[in-house]
C-alpha cells in the first residue's frame, strides 16, 4: 500500500520535475504594443507557464529590471518616457534552483516620434461662403498607416470628415467659419495590433497659401464639373458620328438601316409626354 503511495505521488510530480530541466522558454509581451510613441510608457510582460521565481528584464549588453517577488509565474515592468535608445531587443530570465536558467526570446521594442502635418487654406476658382483646408502628413513609419485626420479649430476638435481625398497623405476639409484658428492632426495605427492608435503633434496655425496641387482641386468645383460633362457629351457625339460613318461604309448597310428605321419608330413612340415628342432622330441611308 505504501508503495502505491510513493508510485502516484511520483507520477504526479514527473510533468512538474521535467518543466524544471527541460528548458521551458518564458514568454514576453509589450503593452500596450512594441511600437511606441515617444514619451509615452510601455509595458513589458514576462510569464512562465510552470516554474515560480523572480524574472529579470534586459536588453542587449545591459540588465535593466529586476524583480524581487519569488512566487510568480509572470511580471509586468514598466519603461517610463521612453525615447529612441529604447528601441532595442528585450529579453526575460527567470530565477529558480539558485540559477538564472529559463529565458525568453528577443521582443524589438519600436519607439517612433511622428511628425507635425502641414496645414494650409486653398484659393478657389468661384467665390463661395467656405474655406478648403488641406491637411498634409509625411510619410507614416513602416510600421503604421494613417487611419484618420482631426481638424481643430483653437483647442477644440471639430466632428467633421474631409470632403476630398487627394492622396492617404493629404486631406481636404471643408469650413464655414474664415475666421477661426484651425489647426490640424493624424492618427496613426499600428498594423500588428488594429486597436493601438496615436495621434500625431498638431500643425501649425493655419496660414492661407496657393495650393501646391491648386489644379487638382479646381477640378472639384461647379464650373469644371460642367466643362467636363460638356467634353465628355462631344466625346460621346463624335463616337457617334465615327459609328454611324462606319455603319453607312459596310456593305449590309441597307439591312441596318432598316432595323434602325424600326428602332427609331418603338423611340419616337417611347419617348413622348402629353403627345409632344421629347425627342427625335432618324436615319438616312447615305
């Protein structure tokens, strides 16, 4: 009987002695993200799924935190204000059995600094009681997209959406109000992890200029918009014209303009309010 004892008490202890000696790696994490904006704090997680100890954190060539709490199976460290000689590898190590033993692998924390956008106000063609804003931003990190643009007016952020996209860089607002002080930011948003997000340093005051890309934008308002209806309405008349040319050259011209007689009659008759025909067209064989 006794021996049954020391025969399960042994086989409940097996998994536990061979986690100890096998080498198990320590798990390591950064919150709210390994990509960082500067000045901000940062969270380094390291955990063990079996062994209890104190952990260590480090990076390359240099110990930088050490735990004193000997019955855990995770520690979280924090970096406070970090700058850019953070971005570097970290590592976790773990104390049991009077050694250093279990470590983990390399997490490469990414600390960016994002530029201020541009902030400019765009002349238009046609005098209009608002103002166009553009709001352009450099080139996100490798790490980062541009989720969204925030428009301010004094220290207040405003609820409004740009009307025009240029490019992902440059957005267009659309104002009332020409005499408050608008400023303007963007949101960055970490790839890996959708739900980190942070916003860049505001623009300067607004300043209003010519557009670099005042072309672009003219093409935006009423009077293009129907200068380029008008040009694609004789696009369309000429290709009529090249079409109708070619109909008339083949040799079942007469077989064609025929179907088309008949198109035109089921037309005419389609095509009348109150008994006024709105609109008629004939073919004639040439």
């Amino acid at each position: 009987m006794m021996s049954s004892y020391f025969f399960l008490t042994y086989i409940y202890m097996l998994p536990m002695t061979l986690q100890f000696t096998s080498g198990q790696k320590l798990q390591i994490q950064a919150f709210p993200s390994n990509v960082i904006l500067k000045g901000s704090n940062v969270t380094i997680r390291c955990s063990s799924q079996y062994n209890q100890g104190p952990f260590s954190l480090l990076r390359i060539n240099a110990t930088l935190l050490t735990a004193l709490d000997s019955n855990t199976y995770e520690q979280d460290f924090t970096v406070t204000n970090v700058q850019e000689h953070n971005s570097t590898d970290y590592y976790c190590y773990q104390y049991y059995e009077r050694k250093w033993r279990d470590y983990s692998d390399f997490l490469t924390l990414q600390v960016i600094d994002p530029e201020k956008p541009n902030i400019s106000a765009c002349e238009q063609d046609e005098p209009e009681d608002h103002l166009l804003i553009t709001c352009s931003a450099p080139q996100p990190p490798q790490e980062c997209i541009i989720q969204r643009y925030f428009l301010y007016s004094g220290k207040t952020q405003l609820n409004i959406w740009p009307v025009i996209t240029i490019t992902p860089q440059k957005k267009i607002f659309k104002v009332s109000d020409l005499t408050a002080e608008y400023r303007c930011s963007y949101l960055l948003q970490v790839k890996t992890q959708l739900l980190h997000l942070m916003e860049s340093p505001l623009s300067d005051r607004l300043t209003t200029t010519k557009c670099e890309d005042s072309g672009i934008i003219a093409d935006y308002t009423t009077t293009n918009r129907v200068r380029l209806t008008l040009a694609f309405l004789l696009i369309v008349l000429a290709c009529g014209f090249v079409i109708e040319y070619w109909i008339s050259s083949t040799k079942n011209s007469d077989y064609i303009f025929t179907v088309l007689s008949e198109v035109t009659k089921v037309c005419r008759r389609c095509f009348r309010i109150n008994g006024d025909p709105v609109m008629e067209f004939e073919y004639q064989n040439v």
